[in-house]
C-alpha cells in the first residue's frame, strides 16, 4: 500500500530522531496521500498499516483518527476502515476564501518588508519551478507552488498570517492535487514570475493585485465546475 514504508521512517527519524509513533505514521500517511501515491480507490486500514509501518495499531489509529479530523480521509464501512478524500469542491470555495483574505495582503507586506535573504529563497525558488516545469514533473510542481506561497507569507513578517498557513499548507497541497495539471503549469510559472518581480521590487498594491488575480483563477474554475 505505502511504497518503501522503511526508508520514509528512516528519513522522518534522521530529520526528528524524537518523533512519536503517532506523528510518524501521521506524516507518512499524509504523504503518500499528497504524493498520489494512495487515492480515493484505496482502502486504508488500520491493521495493514499497522504491518507496513512496524508498530502497533495503537499510534496508526490515532493518526488515522487525525488525518479524519484534518479533512484527507474518510470513514469507510466500518470504524476501521478509511478511504481518501475525494476533491470537494464546496470545501475548496471555503478554503479558496480563505486564502483570498490573507495572501494578498502577505504578498502587499512581502513586498514592503522583504530582505536579501528571502530574495534570494524566493529566486531560488521559481528556479526550481522552471526546471520542474521543464520536465513536466507535476508531483514536484505540487510541493513547489506550495512552498512559493509559503515563503512570500514568511516574508510577510505577520506571525498570525504564518502560524494560519501551516496550518493549511498540507491541505493546499490536497487541493492542488485536483486543480493543478499539465494545461496550468505555463500559468502558474507566468503568475509566479509576476508576483516574485512586483515583491522583489517593492511593489506593494502590484504585488496585492497579482497575488489576487492569481488566486482567483482557481475559485473561479471551481465556481464554473459548480455551475
């Protein structure tokens, strides 16, 4: 079911080697979920996943439990058994809103307070966006267009506005698994180009408005899959 269950245990242990078995098997779940690697046909259970991941059924069902309560699986037919989510797109209107009332005004506050440092992470990072869109890699263009928005409310310097976007970064990363694809993908690399230039350089009301514009797209498509 999860591919290589070992080696991801082994990377989250060097990166945490004081991770719980509950949060171990929380982040590898979510993972694969975020990777495609496990989709809406797959049935997840707790005592498979249990094998996969060495431990006990215990911390898998407390990470199940969690993975319910942050919106990426769902109760099957019985209390044991989960499937993904399915894209919902009355949820993702709600989240599109979300994000409409916070990352324009990051991306106006990114641009008046961005230092040299977040300049260069933020370069760094469309560069790794050409590349990936070169290649035509959709999983890594997911992470990426996530880690983009990322850096330009870290840029912001407002902690709520950072502390709320780790709370829903995996859950863009959920949703951009149903929006993104490969007619999106000289959009998004255009888009980010725009709002990287309007940020580096100050650009404070260009910066709000482009971040706008580019966020509205996506509730826009929903809106016309609704209708």
């Amino acid at each position: 079911m999860i591919n290589d269950p070992q080696q991801k245990i082994d990377r989250l242990r060097g990166e945490n080697p004081f991770i719980s078995s509950r949060e171990l098997a929380y982040n590898i779940i979510l993972d694969s979920i975020l990777s495609g690697e496990l989709d809406s046909d797959k049935k997840l259970t707790q005592s498979i996943l249990a094998d996969e991941l060495d431990m006990s059924r215990t911390p898998v069902k407390e990470a199940l439990f969690k993975l319910e309560k942050d919106g990426f699986i769902e109760k099957a037919e019985t209390a044991s058994l989960y499937t993904v989510k399915k894209f919902d797109i009355g949820d993702f209107m709600d989240f599109s809103e979300l994000r409409l009332a916070i990352e324009p005004d990051a991306a106006f506050r990114a641009a008046r307070y961005i230092n040299e440092n977040d300049s260069k992470r933020l370069k760094s990072c469309l560069e790794v966006q050409e590349k990936l869109a070169a290649a035509r890699d959709m999983a890594g263009l997911i992470f990426n267009h996530t880690q983009f928005h990322k850096l330009i409310v870290e840029a912001s310097q407002n902690k709520y506005y950072i502390d709320i976007y780790n709370i829903y970064e995996n859950k863009s990363l959920f949703f951009n698994r149903g929006f993104m694809s490969e007619s999106t993908i000289s959009y998004n690399l255009l888009k980010h180009r725009l709002i990287a230039e309007k940020i580096i350089n100050h650009c404070e009301i260009e910066a709000r408005e482009e971040m706008k514009v580019h966020l509205s797209f996506y509730a826009k498509s929903a809106s016309r899959r609704i209708l």
